[in-house]
C-alpha cells in the first residue's frame, strides 16, 4: 500500500489545518515545486516558456478564479475574460501614471479593481440565479470590451488601443527574457493557488459549497446569502484580474480589449469543465488539455495528412476533432480529469491487496 494514510495522525489542531494532510501529497507537491523552479529553467526552451509553460499557468490561474465562483460557489459566469481585461488595463495604468510602484503591487491593485468591476456585475447574484445570472455576467463581457475600446485614455490614448508591456523589473532584478516571465507567472500563480486552496477549506470555503448546493438551506442555518455570494465574486474577479495581467504582460506582451473576448471566457468555462469543477487541481488538468493537445493533435495530424489536405481544411479538421474528443470525454467522465486522479489515488491506497 503505497499511498496509505495509515500511522500519519494528527496530534495537533494546525495538523488538520495544513494545506497537505498526507505525507506523499507534501513530498510530491514539494519535488514538484522544485522541479518547476530549478530543473525547468535549465531544461526548457523559448518556445517552451512562451508558447506552452507561461499559458499553461495564466489559463489555470484564470481557470481557478471562475472555479472558485462556479465550481465552488456555484454563481455561473460567463465574463471572466472581461475581469481579465480590467487586470491587464488597470495594471498598466497604475504602472504608467504612478511613478515608482513596484511592479507586483500594480499587479494587485489591478487584481482589486477587477474585484470591484466583479463585485459590481455580481449584485445581480441577490436576485437571480443559473442561467438568467449567466446572460447577466456576459453582459459584463459586452461591456468591458466596448469601454476599454471607446474611452483612449486607458491604453494611453493609442489609436489601436493597445497596451504594451512595462519593464518587468523585481527588486532590480530583468524578468523580461522568457526564463525570468516563466519563474514569474510560476510564483504568482503558486502564491495564489496555496491562498485560495486555504481559502476552500476555511469557513467562507463551507459557506460557498452550502450555498451552491443549496441557497435556501443555507439562509435557514444562518449563512448569509448577500456577503458569501459577493465574496465569491470579489475574489474570483481579483484572481482573474491578476491572470489578465500575467496574460497581458508575461505572455503576450502587447494586448488590445479585443484580446479578451467571448471566446476567452468559453476557454476559461471549458478548463474548469474538463478539468474538474470544485477542485484546484483541476484547473491545471484542464489547462494542460487545453494547451498541450491541440499542439499534439497538431504534430499528429501534420506528419500523417501533410500533402493530403491542404492547411486551411487541416485546421478546421483539428478543431473538429479537438470538439469531438472533448464531448466523448465529458460524456465518459463529466467530473472531469480530477475525478481520474482521484480514482487513481483511492486505488493507490489499497494496491496491490485489490488491484
């Protein structure tokens, strides 16, 4: 039995509180960690850390956001690109128009205005619920486009309105070169990800699963309605406000409002699906599938029908086929990638006496 909990007791009260409670989870998570700063930055490439890792991680830290609101919560949305684009744009304006503010403060500042900008399309959340919520948050989606695209000042008056990057600077230290924005977006995203798996298991985590559950019983016993479901949108919006700007500036570099449209909010909503909603780890499994096998597929379907059929219908065939393989595995599995790593963990615990 190699992934048994037996003889790990807790004998103190911060045991049970610990982020980890089983001893392989914290070796795995700590070997883990410690691969992604120090072996990765020596292994990979630019086209690793710019095209593969440094999404990856934006799109799980976006992923977790709306997974906190819906997965955990259970408030639908369908504007977690627009809080993105409120991130990206706040960020760069608290860099540009305030001198000297270090680049992660500009970061959480930004991440506080998304916040606002959630809190504010969240009030609807009092009132209704499922797919009228839905309709309600897309229209943040609508709006937040069209504001960013109609008033200049916030891209500085660009006439394309796009924004561009600022330096990347940290305690003096140059994070622009492809190693430094990967080991970048890596600490924020392990920063918030250890915030917000302590945040599911602290009372407002009980509050938000009792709520999305069942709203009604949970007034009854005393939990209230109004402050748990503006929490979820408040902080869903900052940590998607957060991934807007990791987006804008570690991944992109240069990003207009049209850059977080609809479609964004769709890839957002299907990471958490396939992923696994209400699971933090499901996040990064249904970023990986999202990033990882469309380049796979791409690999794959080039070194077979090259010269068969042309580019243009070989990629309208990926996406079919991306399509198909994303509705047979929700169909097979709807609790998504999570589920499977805890199938295999539960098995893990009694092999080899069953398996």
């Amino acid at each position: 039995m190699i992934y048994t909990e037996a003889g790990q007791f807790s004998i103190r009260y911060s045991h049970d509180r610990r982020i980890f409670r089983l001893r392989q989870d914290r070796i795995g998570i700590t070997a883990l960690l410690l691969f992604a700063f120090a072996a990765v930055p020596l292994l990979g490439n630019d086209y690793w850390f710019s095209a593969i890792l440094i999404p990856l991680l934006v799109l799980s830290l976006a992923g977790l956001g709306l997974n906190l609101l819906t997965g955990y919560a259970g408030q639908l949305s369908l504007g977690s690109a627009a809080f993105m684009a409120v991130g990206a744009f706040a960020t760069y304006n608290f860099q540009l128009r305030v001198p000297g503010l270090p680049l992660l403060a500009s970061m959480a500042l930004g991440g506080v205005m998304a916040a606002g900008v959630a809190l504010l399309f969240g009030l609807p959340s009092l009132r209704i619920k499922g797919f009228y919520l839905l309709v309600s948050t897309l229209a943040a989606q609508f709006f937040v486009e069209w504001f960013f695209t109609k008033f200049g000042w916030f891209s500085n008056n660009s006439a394309s309105g796009v924004i561009s990057a600022p330096p990347l600077l940290i305690l003096g230290h140059d994070f622009s070169n492809p190693v430094g924005r990967y080991l970048l977006t890596l600490a924020v995203v392990v920063v918030v990800t250890a915030l917000a798996r302590n945040l599911v298991k602290s009372e407002l985590g009980r509050n938000w699963m009792a709520v999305r559950d069942m709203d009604t019983a949970a007034a009854v016993i005393g939990i209230p309605l109004l402050r748990t479901k503006l929490l979820a949108f408040a902080i869903s919006g900052f940590i998607l406000g957060v991934a807007g700007a990791l987006w804008a500036f570690t991944y992109l570099g240069t990003v207009e409002p049209h850059g977080f449209d609809l479609a964004r909010s769709f890839q957002i909503l299907f990471i958490i699906i396939i992923g696994g909603m209400g699971s933090i780890l499901g996040n990064f499994l249904g970023a990986a599938f999202i990033v990882l096998f469309p380049v796979l597929l791409s690999q794959l379907s080039g070194s077979l029908l090259s010269g068969v059929i042309d580019a243009g219908q070989l990629e309208n065939l990926q996406k079919i086929i991306f399509g198909v393989l994303i509705i047979a595995f929700l169909i097979k599995e709807p609790d998504g990638l999570a589920r499977l790593w805890q199938i295999a963990r539960e098995r893990a615990r009694v092999w080899p006496l069953r398996y």
